[in-house]
C-alpha cells in the first residue's frame, strides 16, 4: 500500500526540489572557471568529509566487510562519476533547464531497468504506459532537428541522458548490494568511493585545482558540495524514511521548474516550446507510473 505523505514531508519534498533544482545553475556557474572534471571531484570529495563529520558526531557503526566497500566503490562510480561528469559536460553545450528535464526521466529509466532486472518488480500495463510516455516525453523535449542533424547539442544531450541511466541503475544495485546499512554511512561511504576515482581523475585531466577563482564559482560549489550533496542526501533519506520511495519520486517533478526559471532569470536561458512539452509527457508519464491518481477512492464510513 502507498503511504501518505505528511504536511511536513511535503514542505521537506518541496524544499529538497528547490536545492536540487539550483544544483543545475551552481554547476553551470562554477564550470565557468573550473573543468568539468574539477567540478565533480570537488562535489565528492568535500561532500564526503562533510558526511563522514556527520557519521563520526551522531557515532553510527562504519562497516569494515570489504565487500561492502567494493559496493560503495561501484555505487560511486553509478551514482555519482557517471551521472556527474556526463552532466557536468553536458551543461556546457545545452541549457541547465533541458539538463533538469532529462534528469526527471531518471524514474523512467529505473521503472525500465527494475523490470528487467528485478524478479518483484512486473511490468504491468499501467507501468508500460507510464513508460512509453516517459520515453515519448524525452524524444519530444530532444527534438527532431537534433535527432536529424548531429552534432555537439544532439552528444551533450545524450550524455545527459546516459547519466540518468547510470542513476538508474544504481538504484537496482543499492537494492541488491547496500540494504541494511546507515542511509547516511551508505552516502559518506558511495561519495568516498566516488573521491577516490575522481580526484586522481581531475588531478590527471585538469591538473593541480585553482584557488583563485572568482566568489561566483567558489559560492558556486560550495552551494552544491554542502546542500545539493551533503545536506541534500541527509534530507533524501529522511524523506525516503518517512514518505516511501513511490512518493520520494515526486521530488524529480520538481526539479525542472526550479532548474528552469532560475536559468532563465540568471543566464537568460530560452527553452523551445518542444522542452516544455517534453517536460510535460515526463510528468504523465511518472503519475501514470506512480498509480496513485488512477485507483478509484477506498470509501469509508457510511
């Protein structure tokens, strides 16, 4: 059964889809003078020493099984070096808007993979319709000129896209692999893992990290490092903990509208009507996958 969302969950929903839709213009800003690859080794890294503060204030227990440690190391590299470098690259070729409406094709994609993936997760006919709709939502907020005509928009686009694939699918490996751990020993633990690929990765690609750049890029990411990372995940799961992961999706519908006004107000971005469009087939298509607007009221009382 779904559970219902308290007032107090929804406030903390609406405020987790305000700090994750600024996340888009943070990483934008901030790729101004740092490379992209930078850009993710920063997020990780000192969002995992924020996590890891917390792991040791609030003393939760901290696995020492390797095996565990290898899930965090390959949790890392799905969750967050994937879907952040291809991200990261992808913004600096198309608008942080369009990025946060293929972000919220994320569900979609996961529904997709745990289907295919997972013996418990069926897919239904509501679940098929909810899909082929979400699809459709992204075809549409693509555009045909850039399915037609190739080139470093139509790339920087499916990057985009192949991150929230990769968010996918370590959402099925969370599933399998990291149950039963401290939600938050799991994020300090992924985000470590993501460190160690990523800041050899940076050092080797970018060189040794600036820091002289402007207050803009620093305010930058240190808005995505503290909220959108650290501060973002420990609202995550305690959203996740109260609300259920069917209603924890809703926060993917609120992303966009905050990605896209603030690209709009800041970097006077100009979505195409075809975005707007695809943004809404991704939302029908997650409330068809979501179910709950469609079943018919329980009555009660007399």
């Amino acid at each position: 059964m779904t559970r219902s969302i308290p007032t107090r969950t929804w406030i903390e929903l609406a405020l987790l889809g305000l700090i994750w839709g600024g996340s888009f213009l943070a990483i934008r800003l901030a790729l101004n003078e740092v490379g992209f690859v930078t850009s993710v080794a920063h997020r990780v890294f000192w969002a995992a020493l924020i996590l890891w503060g917390y792991v040791a204030v609030a003393r939760l227990p901290v696995p020492r099984d390797p095996r565990i440690w290898a899930g965090f190391l390959l949790m890392g590299l799905l969750n967050n070096v994937i879907p952040f470098s291809l991200m990261a690259w992808g913004q600096l070729h198309i608008p942080t808007g369009l990025t946060s409406v293929f972000n919220a094709g994320t569900a979609i994609f996961g529904a997709l993979l745990a289907a295919l993936i997972l013996a418990d997760e069926r897919l239904t006919l509501r679940k098929s319709i909810g899909i082929a709709l979400g699809f459709a939502g992204v075809a549409v907020a693509i555009g045909l000129d850039s399915l037609r005509d190739f080139d470093m928009r139509s790339l920087a686009q499916l990057a985009v896209i192949g991150g929230t694939i990769s968010y996918a699918f370590a959402s099925i490996w969370a599933r399998l692999r990291l149950t039963g751990l401290s939600p938050q020993v799991a994020a300090a633990g992924m985000l470590t893992g993501s460190s160690l690929v990523m800041v050899p990765a940076a050092l080797l690609i970018d060189g040794m990290p600036r820091f002289d750049i402007g207050w803009q890029a620093a305010g930058a990411i240190a808005y995505y490092v503290i909220f959108a990372t650290a501060g973002a995940y420990l609202l995550y799961y305690r959203i996740l903990a109260s609300a259920g992961a069917a209603n924890t999706m809703i926060v993917t519908l609120l992303i966009p509208p905050v990605s896209i006004v603030l690209g709009a107000v800041v970097l006077n971005e100009v979505l195409s009507p075809n975005v707007y469009a695809g943004l809404a087939m991704l939302a029908l298509g997650l409330i068809v996958l979501d179910g709950r607007v469609l079943r018919r009221p329980n009555p009660s009382g007399p």
